[in-house]
C-alpha cells in the first residue's frame, strides 16, 4: 500500500506547487498593476486631523510588507485548496483509451471520464482564483484612490482602476 500513498502524496505535491506559482504570479500581477496604475489621493483629501487615510506612501510603509504576507496566506490557501482535484489529476495523468469512439464528436470515450473532468476543475480553480483577483485589486484601487466610495454620492471609478476591473470581469464572464 506505501506505493498508493507516495504517489498519492506526490500528486498533491505536485498539484500545490503548480496552483501555487499560478495563483502568486496572477496575484502579485495584478495588485502590482493596481499599485502601479491606480490614482493617488491628492494631499488636498484629509482627515479631520489633517492624516491622509488612503495615500501612496501609507501603502509603500509597513502596510507593503503586510500585504505581502496576506497574498502569501492565500496563495498557500489556493494551492492548499487546489488539492480536492487531486483525484481528476490522477485520473487524467494515468488516462487509457477505451477504443470507444463518441459518435457525436469523434473523441474517445475516455476523455469523457478522464480528461474531461480535470478541464471542468481547472476552469473552476481558476475562475475562483480571479475572483480573488478582483477582490484584493478592488481593494488597492479603493486604498490608493482609483476607487472612491462617498456616502450619498455615486462611486467615482478612475479609468485605469475601471479598465483594471473589467479585464478582470472579462475574464471571468469568459470562463463561465
């Protein structure tokens, strides 16, 4: 039986690695680009105690290296979480043919029940990894300004903050 375990283990080594690159490098892109295009808080916004609550240097201080832990938490998380596929892998990576082909399509009668199933994970794992994307951009966009949010006033969306969003809706309107 140690010979299941282990390659059952490596599966879901293999698994957490490969979600866990996708999600830092689709994560750490995409706040970067939050960072860099978003609007900046003009001195003229303050607090009552003339503080500016949301600014570019409140961003690049400690809070910086916070955020870097945060999006390192749910990276682990998503690659942790990445590993309930860890059966349709399996299936997909030891996949035989069954000589039956589909008459509809043309396609082996084990895509159906070996690869198949790995795509429809992949497309679900990926479309919850944008849309944790497009939470923690939204919330860079709000923190450095792209995003104004007033009370008794219509949000104010700056256009890189709205093009940023959109792509990103975009892309989950595409894989649903």
């Amino acid at each position: 039986y140690s010979d299941v375990w282990k390659v059952e283990f490596v599966a879901g080594v293999q698994l957490a690695v490969v979600a866990g690159v996708i999600a830092a490098i689709v994560l750490f892109v995409n706040l970067r680009l939050a960072g860099r295009f978003g609007s900046v808080i003009s001195t003229e916004e303050l607090d009552d105690e003339g503080e500016p609550f949301r600014s570019n240097a409140w961003l690049h201080s400690g809070v910086r290296r916070t955020a870097t832990v945060v999006v390192l938490a749910f990276v682990v998380f998503n690659a942790l979480g990445a590993l309930i596929y860890r059966q349709e892998y399996l299936w997909f990576m030891n996949r035989e043919p069954f000589g039956v082909v589909d008459p509809q399509l043309g396609v082996d009668v084990g895509f159906y029940l070996f690869t198949l199933p790995l795509l429809t994970a992949l497309v679900t794992w990926f479309f919850q990894l944008v849309v944790l994307a497009l939470i923690l951009t939204a919330a860079v966009h709000y923190l450095n300004g792209g995003i104004e949010l007033a009370p008794g006033k219509p949000p104010t969306i700056g256009r890189a903050a709205k093009a940023h969003v959109s792509i990103l809706v975009a892309v989950l309107a595409l894989l649903r």
